[in-house]
C-alpha cells in the first residue's frame, strides 16, 4: 500500500512542473488575446497591456521549459504563442519613415515631467540648452519650479510660455506662442494647448498629461477618449507630447493613433524605448512618455535623455514639416 501511495506521489510530482508549464502557457495566450483584441478598454487589464512586451521573454521562458520538459504539445502551443507575440511587437521595430527633404522646415520638441516639483531645475534647463529644444511640455510643474527654471536659465533660453501649474501641463517655447491656453475636453487635468508658426506654418501644441490607469482605469480611459476625439477635430499640423501613461500596447493608444496621429518611435522604428520609472536602481521598464504628431510633418529623429529628479526621462524628437 505505501509503495503504491508512493509511486502516486511522485507521479504528481513529476506532473506539476508540466501543469506550471501549462498555466503559463494559457496566461501568456490569454495576454496575448487581450492585446489582439482590445479588451484592455476601461478595465484594470490596462495594467497587463503596459508589460506586454515583457511577455514575450515570459513567453520564452516558458517555452525553453516547455521544451525541457519534453512536452510537444506545450511546446507547440507555447512555439505559436511566441510567434504571436512577436507578430504584434515586431512592426514597431520596422519603421516605415520616408525620405525628408534637406530643405524642409524642422522643429525640435521635447516633454518631460517634474515630478511634483522635484526635478533639478538647472539639469532640466541644461537639457534645453544642449538639446537646442524649440518647445518643451512639462508635466506636473508647479508655481515653485517654474520660479526656480527661470532662475536657472529659462527665461532667455525660453521666453515664451504658457504656464498652468495649477492644471498639471504646461509649455515653454523659445519661438512666439499664439492660441494658447486650456483645453476643456473633459480630461481629469485640462491639457494645455498653444500654436507656433514653423516655416510658414501653423503648428498646434498639446501637452498631455493623463490621470493613471492603476489609479482608476475608467477615468484613464476617458482621458485618452477625450484626447481621440480632440485629434480627430484637428486638421492642422498638430504635435500631442506628453506624459499618456500609456504604451502602444494599449486599445486607447492605439485609437488615439487611428485618429490621424503618428507615434514617433514607432514611425522610426525605435519600439523600444521605455521611459518610466527613472532614477530607481534598476532601468525603465515602460514607456509612458509619447511625441505624437498629424500627416504634415514627419519623424526626423528621436532620443531619451535622463534629468536628475525627474522620474520619467525626458523624450527628444526632431520633426520635419513635409507636406
């Protein structure tokens, strides 16, 4: 009786690592369900979709010990499971940017958050500086560190400013503003909008700093709904950066591109980029910080850039006006 209850006991042994494996395979397709089909909206799944690129070294993980456990069956499903992945995450690396004539007007942006008031003034300024930043987005400025930027340097680097500290967003220009102010869309914090004139043109501003999803993931979702349906009311050339909190993993982001807009780093092929959380002993996991633009302008160049203080890096992109 013990040497069959013993045989028993190590064949369940022997099955639980196949039934770990197993588990993991199912959770990594359920993932990649979500992802394909946008159940993420107005749900806490949101949550999911920001590490989804982390799955896919889930995903082969779990298929090496799949393959160890010499499974064939989860072998094969964790095989196309992989290739899934790969298959929603690869086109971001591709890029797909057109050739941009040595002539065409060119503006340099950058956004970056102060993190409540604890960014190191003078590194944000030296950021400017060295960058050659035309406008920059500033997220969670308060009337305290927009005192000490101007003493460190901001005021002649940037003499042009719409500032709104008590609304979260704000915008710094070292070209003249017109237009501006904030924008009513019904976002958790008013997004503050102004215009430049670039080559002739007119080009409108958006700085975006949505409510978080881990916070309460509906009114993330209306954020970002909001911001959709301010897109499509545009016909300009328009530039939206900022702080989304959101990857291009998310059903949200992914409407509010549909809407006319052109993610920077994945119109240069540079889908890995993540941005948040800076200054933690360990790198970005990530990337919540975005320059979105419409049709008339293109990517020339993008690049992160770490600020002392600032928990998110600082996202710096050259766009060209094309058409």
């Amino acid at each position: 009786m013990s040497e069959e209850f013993g045989t028993a006991r190590r064949a369940r042994v022997r099955m639980l690592p196949r039934l770990v494996c197993a588990v993991a395979v199912a959770v990594s397709w359920a993932v990649v369900l979500i992802r394909a089909t946008g159940l993420d909206v107005d749900s806490y799944l949101v949550l999911v979709m920001a590490v989804f690129p982390w799955a896919v070294a889930l995903g082969l993980l779990t298929l090496l010990a799949a393959l160890l456990l010499r499974s064939w069956v989860l072998s094969a499903a964790a095989a196309a499971m992989v290739v899934a992945e790969v298959c929603l995450l690869l086109p971001r690396f591709l890029g797909g940017g057109g050739e941009i004539p040595a002539d065409a007007p060119r503006l340099r942006v950058a956004t970056s958050s102060a993190h409540a008031g604890a960014v190191d003034p003078a590194a944000l300024v030296d950021l400017v500086r060295t960058e050659r930043v035309d406008v920059l987005a500033v997220a969670e400025l308060s009337a305290e560190t927009a005192r000490a930027l101007d003493r460190a340097g901001m005021a002649s680097l940037m003499p042009y400013r719409e500032l709104h500290p008590e609304a979260d967003s704000s915008l710094y220009s070292r070209l003249p503003l017109t237009d501006g102010g904030l924008l009513r869309l019904g976002t958790f914090w008013p997004q503050t909008g102004a215009a430049v004139r670039v080559g002739g043109r007119t080009v409108r501003l958006v700085a975006v700093h949505t409510y978080y999803p881990l916070g309460d993931p509906g009114r993330w979702d209306a954020d970002m709904t909001a911001l959709r349906d301010e897109a499509r009311r545009r016909d300009e050339d328009t530039i939206f950066l900022g702080d989304f909190n959101a990857t291009l993993d998310h059903a949200r982001m992914r409407g509010l591109l549909a809407a006319g807009l052109t993610d920077v780093h994945d119109e240069l092929g540079e889908g890995w980029a993540p941005t948040w959380p800076e200054g933690e002993w360990y790198p970005p996991l990530i990337q919540l910080d975005h320059v979105l633009h419409g049709p008339g302008l293109a990517a020339v160049s993008v690049h992160e850039e770490a600020v002392a203080g600032s928990d998110h890096r600082a996202v710096v992109a050259e766009l060209a006006l094309t058409d």
